[in-house]
C-alpha cells in the first residue's frame, strides 16, 4: 500500500497559493474595503443610535458578523474557483492521472482555500480594529471556529466548482443564497430583538449557528448555545465530507 503523497499535496497547494499571491491586492483589498463601508455605514450610522447588545458596544458587537460574511463568501469563492478552472480548462485530467488519491487532491484544493480564507479572516480582524475598541475572550476558540468554518465552506466551495457547468452558476450559490443568509443571520444585531415569530424563523437560518457560535468567542454572548452551534458547523463539515466522496467515487464531473 503506498504511502501519503504529501509532495503532490505540496504541489497542488502551493500552485493555488501561488496563484492567489499574484492577485494578493486585490484578493485583500476587496474584503478590507467592504469591511470598511460597513463599519462606516452601520457603526457609525446605526452605532450612533444602538448604543449596546448584550452589554457590547454596537461597533465591535457587528465584528464577528462583517469577519464572518467575508469568510463564507470567500470561502466558497475561492475553492470552488479553484477547482472548476482546471476542470474548464482540461487540465483536471492531468491531476487526475497523478499519482495522488482522492483525499490527497482534495486536501490540496481545499487546503489553500481554507488558508487564503483564514488569512482574510485575520486582515479583517485587523482592520475592524482600526474603526472599534474590542477584546476577544476566548482566542483559542475564535481561531479554531474561523479554521472550521474555513474548511466547511471551502468544502462546500469543492462541491459547488464540481457541480457547476459555467461561470454564471459559480455565482449564484454565494450571491443569491449565502450573502443573503448571513444579512439576516445575525450579522448586524441580534435575533433576540426579532418578534418571537420571525425569530422561531429565522432559526432555520444556518448562518445563525455559525455567527452566533463565532460572537461568543469574542464576547462570551450568543443567541444561540454555543454547543448547537459546535453541532452545526462539525454536522455541515462531515455532510460535505460524505458528498465529495461519493463525487469522487463515481467520477461526478470530473471524468466528463
């Protein structure tokens, strides 16, 4: 039985690191200012008014939020780009007859993604601390919830560049169904002061786990218990672990 080829994983990793240092200013820019205009709009506008939740400072309140909504959409972004040029291009073949298994090749794809990802995390995280005082209460915790949330939608991100069979479908899941999720998952304010209808609502909502799972990192605050949202986002990362096996085991996509 031959062993983990982890020169091959180096390579697939490096080659889509690589390819994202070329475009590094505006791979960082975008987030950094989008993360601004928001701070600018909702913390001065609306912080002006909202003064606290849940005895946090509105304008650091919304950071785990705006450090959120950049990371499930460059998650899925990134990986699911990542994947489908090479599939688009033909070159997938060419991965595909190395000698690398499937969870090595994916290790390589999603492994970048979950890094650039995380390091955007981290520039966000740095930038909202130019606009808004905060501290973090549980470090380890904030870092290893980015981490998983990073590898869950980059995984999600996978399945989405193998799914997709044009560029204009790459954009439909993050644009029409992701960022509108985190808006109205608790990214601005906190579902407590929803009418109790629309708050039993919107805990359908995915994005409410998470980002109410990643405040309680920072603050010790959450509108949700914190071991529902552990459940969701281990629940969400095993879930798509299981669909790019079976993508991988019959060939979907990717031998067509």
């Amino acid at each position: 039985m031959s062993g983990f080829n982890i020169h091959g994983v180096r390579a697939l990793f490096r080659f889509e690191m690589g390819r994202w240092v070329r475009t590094i200013g505006q791979s960082l820019f975008s987030p950094v200012l989008s993360t601004s205009l928001y701070f600018i709009v909702f913390g001065a506008a609306i912080g002006s008014r909202m003064v606290e939740i849940d005895g946090v400072a509105y304008g650091a309140y919304i950071v785990p939020g705006l450090i959120m909504l950049s990371i499930l959409t460059e998650s899925v972004s990134n990986a699911s780009f990542g994947i489908y040029m090479p599939r688009w291009a033909g070159t997938i073949y060419e991965v595909l007859s190395a000698p690398l298994s499937p969870i090595e090749i994916v290790l390589g794809y999603v492994g970048a993604a979950a890094t650039k990802s995380f390091i955007i995390g981290l520039v966000i995280l740095a930038t909202a601390r130019l606009f808004v005082p905060f501290e973090i209460a549980h470090p380890l915790a904030m870092i290893a919830m980015l981490a998983l949330t990073s590898v869950s939608f980059c995984l999600f991100g996978f399945i989405l560049g193998l799914w997709a069979d044009g560029f204009e479908k790459l954009q439909i899941v993050p644009m029409l169904i992701i960022t509108p999720l985190t808006f109205l998952g608790g990214t601005f304010y906190s579902i407590d002061m929803l009418p109790a209808l629309w708050r039993q609502i919107t805990l359908f909502n995915p994005v409410v786990y998470l980002i109410s799972g990643f405040r309680w990192s920072f603050y010790g605050v959450s509108d949700i218990a914190i071991g529902w949202s552990l459940a969701f986002i281990f629940a969400f990362l095993v879930l798509c672990l299981a669909i790019v096996t079976w993508m991988f085991k019959t060939g979907y996509r990717l031998k067509t």
